[in-house]
C-alpha cells in the first residue's frame, strides 16, 4: 500500500446543514397520512438530532461535532483538540455514520 500524501486528507467543504439532511419524507420520522408543513418536519427531525447529538455520541465525537457546526474546519478542531487533522475526521465520520443509523430506525 503507497504511504498516505497530506493531501489524501484534505478537507471537503461541507454545508453545515449537511448534518440534518439525513432526513427525509421516507425516514422514519415522517409521518405518513398526517398533515404537518415541511417546517415542522425539520424542526421536529432537528429536535431529535440535537437530542441524539447530545446523549449518543461520545464525548470526543459531541466535542468534534460541536466544534463542526460551529464552523470550525478539521485543522482548526485538530488544533483546538491537540490532535492529528485524520483523527478528527475519523471520530466525525464515525459520528456521522451513529447518527445516520440512529435517525434511520
């Protein structure tokens, strides 16, 4: 296997809202038959988000995460933290992937 290069890590700008676009009319979390505006939809689905955010992460990943909706980019959490740009990633793609298979049962 070839040695990683610096740049296989580069970050990949993500809208913030990237983290509640898991949701969908087919999600569990939509009500079929029930009559509800599409901004209810999301307020509700970002309630549970935030909730699960809050009490299904780890304490790293809640740290990582936190920091990445508040604008933070990977190397700037990576300082802040005192630890490598790649390991960041790693706990917010393993967040990302929790809450996915959370908020889609």
């Amino acid at each position: 296997m070839p040695p990683k290069k610096e740049s296989d890590f580069a970050e990949v700008l993500v809208d913030k809202l990237f983290l509640e676009s898991f949701a969908n009319e087919q999600s569990a979390y939509y009500a079929t038959g029930t009559p509800t505006s599409p901004g209810a939809a999301l307020d509700k689905f970002r309630s549970r988000l935030r909730w699960h955010i809050g009490h299904s992460l780890s304490p790293r990943q809640k740290q990582v995460i936190g920091y990445y909706l508040k604008g933070k980019k990977e190397r700037q959490i990576a300082q802040i933290l005192g630890v490598a740009q790649q390991v960041v990633n790693i706990y917010k793609q393993r967040a990302i992937k929790k809450l996915q298979k959370i908020m889609a049962s």
